[in-house]
C-alpha cells in the first residue's frame, strides 16, 4: 500500500529534480508497511508542521533548503 500523502509530498518534486534518490520512496513510500514509520507521515496526520527538507527518517537534509 502506498502511503496516502504521497502524491502531495514535496519530496517527490525533489526526487524528480534528482536531488533525492528513489530509494526513500522504495523504502517508505511506496511499501507495504515502511510509510507507517515514515517521521512525515506521522507528523501530517497529527497536523503538525514538519519542513519540505524533512526525510522520511526525521532528519533534514540542508541541500533541499
């Protein structure tokens, strides 16, 4: 199952820039399960902001600024 903001998130515009590799989207994204530990994705259904650098595992990436 893919996760349901994946067509929204801003880190697709970053992978298809080619700043970010496909492998976030492989491992969390678009897994079975790996979108329910995705750091964004609990911060959106909580509503609580979380920046566009923000990846999947919680860290931010300063390049994507």
């Amino acid at each position: 199952m893919t996760c349901k903001w994946y067509g929204v998130c801003p880190l697709r515009r970053y992978e298809t820039e080619g700043r970010i590799g496909l492998v976030w989207a492989e491992k969390y994204c678009k897994s079975d399960d790996g979108w329910m530990e995705c750091e964004r994705y609990k911060l959106e259904e909580r509503s609580i902001y979380h920046p566009d650098n923000m990846l999947p595992d919680g860290t931010l990436d300063e390049t994507l600024g």
